[in-house]
C-alpha cells in the first residue's frame, strides 16, 4: 500500500526566513497531494493542494512542487510569519482510492 | 457554521465504560474519515464511509472499536470498555468524494481515567 514519508520531523527558523518541508510516497499511482496546517487544539486545515498534471502551485506565501519521477513533493513557505507556527501534514491519494494516506508531521516554529 | 462539528468537544470517563463520539459532516459530502491522534504524533486512520458503507474497516485498533452511519449524513464512532490507551483526540473528516480535499472538525478529546 501507499506510504509517504515527511522531514524534517520539526524545523525552527527565523521569521522572514523561507521554510521548505518535503515528502516521499510510495505508490507511483497517487495522483491528489494535499497540504495541512494543524493549530493547537485544532483540527488540521487544507491549505492547499496540486494534483499530478501540474509540477507546481502557489498561493500567495506558499508553494507547493511535485516530481513523479522521483516521487517527492515539497511544502515551501517564503516570508514566514509567528502565525505559521504550526504542525504541517502532506498527504497522497488516488482517484478511485478509499484512503487519503498522511505523512508523520513536520512541527514548524518560527521564532520572532 | 457550515464546517464539520464534531460532539463531545472534551470527554472524560472512567475505565470500562462504553463512550460514543458524533460527527456531523459538512452537508452533501458522501465521504466521512475517522482518524485517531495521540498526543504528538500523527493522523491515524480508522474508518471511512462512502454513503453509509463502509468499504475499509481495515484501521479499527481492536473489536471494542465500531463505527456506523445513517442517512448518509450524521456518523458515530463507539468505544466499548474502554482502555486508557484509548486516550486521544479522534478527529472526523468529510469530503465531497474520495480525491477530493477533506474538511476536518476540531476533534473530540477522550481521557480515559
């Protein structure tokens, strides 16, 4: 079955520094990689995703690239901001797939 | 508001009793994840319902474990004699279908004593 893996596992950086957090997945058929942002004593919140017929996507602050050939996606935040702080979650599924499959977390600080 | 809630917010109960945690997805989405979530650590999956079936069962920890919906619409996820590893938030998502981004609500926290 799928499983996707996710590093650093925690990262602290400075704020206006940029923050780059990158997954692996293991089943060449995934094709929908979403993006979450969990707060404390929340739940997590999508904040953004891309599918496997584009290799990037940005909004605002935030981007998100993909390399079928080697399987890898990455989260990149530019300008981070204390409000950032936050656990990230990637993900990866197929169409017609049951399971969404998470990564393990990544817990981002930054630091003011 | 229109996002998935989730009920009890906070549950406390001893060991062994039974506990039953609701989830009301966002309306019209026909699928609804389970997922359970230790202190600190990641997402793990329990059940999803596509409509009121559900074709994985696969990540209920143990039979003291069962899930159910009806009407599509409003799902529970029932905890018999329950084990203080039990302890943790279990979080409910829903999506308009499978691929699809889903929508989490904010958990239910059980603390078993």
């Amino acid at each position: 079955g799928e499983n996707v893996e996710q590093h650093p596992s925690t990262l602290s950086v400075q704020e206006g520094d940029s923050a780059v957090i990158k997954c692996t997945y293991s089943d060449s058929a995934s094709n929908y990689f979403p993006w979450y942002k969990q707060e404390l004593g929340k739940g997590p919140q999508l904040i953004i995703d891309i599918r496997s017929n584009v290799g990037e996507k940005k909004d605002q602050r935030i981007a998100v690239t993909l390399n079928k050939t080697a399987k890898h996606f990455s989260l990149h935040i530019t300008e981070t901001q204390p409000e950032d702080s936050a656990v990230y979650f990637c993900a990866a599924t197929k169409t017609s797939y049951d399971k969404v499959i998470f990564g393990p977390g990544t817990s981002l600080s930054v630091i003011p | 508001g229109a996002g998935v809630s989730q009920s009890p917010s906070n549950k406390v109960t001893e060991k062994g009793k039974d506990v039953e945690l609701r989830c009301d997805p966002i309306s019209g989405h026909t699928a609804l994840y389970w997922y359970r979530q230790s202190l600190g650590q990641g997402l793990e999956f329990l059940i999803y319902f596509q409509g009121n079936s559900a074709p994985d069962k696969s990540g209920l920890p143990s039979d003291r474990f069962s899930a159910e919906r009806t009407g599509g619409s409003v799902s529970t996820l029932t905890i018999q004699r329950t084990q203080q590893e039990d302890s943790a938030v279990y979080l409910c998502a829903s999506s308009s279908q499978t691929s699809q981004p889903q929508h989490f609500g904010d958990g239910t926290r059980l603390s078993i004593l």
